[in-house]
C-alpha cells in the first residue's frame, strides 16, 4: 500500500493554517483495505459544517443510486466484461 506522506503534508500544513478539517484517506489492497483519518475540529461550527458536509456527500451518492453496503469494497476491474 502506498504510504500517506502526502495526506499528512496536507493536514500538517492545514493544521498550521488553523483550518478545520476531516481527511479521510483510503487505500484498497489485494487482499486487505485500510482508512486513515485525519481531523482537527475545534469549534461547533466546524464540526455542524463537517457534519452537514458528510450528510451532503452521501445524501448525493444515494441519489445517484449508489448502492452503499457494510461489505468490504470490491474492485472494480476485477467485475469488468473482458469479451
């Protein structure tokens, strides 16, 4: 798995900048996955913006009729039609 030296550039350097922030990165491997978060929520308005913004987000993603389970992520290439 690739390593997270550039997501953590990013939030030290937001932390610096006194920015709210919730990173999540997340990387899939052959046989096992791995998330890593990220935050500094300092205020209630940074936390009801974050809050809102994930609401938003998934809000959007079930719109489009993304199928949102509790099962581990698949790959995508791997369901690919190779005719």
């Amino acid at each position: 798995m690739a390593t997270n030296d550039f997501t953590t550039d990013l939030v030290k350097k937001m932390s610096e900048d006194g920015v709210e922030y919730l990173v999540i990165a997340i990387q899939k491997g052959k046989d096992d996955h791995k998330a890593n978060a990220w935050f500094n929520i300092v205020t209630i308005d940074g936390a009801d913006m974050i809050l809102t913004t994930i609401d938003e987000v998934f809000r959007g993603l079930d719109d489009e009729g993304l199928d949102i389970s509790t099962d581990l992520p698949t790959d995508p290439d791997k369901d690919k039609d190779n005719s």
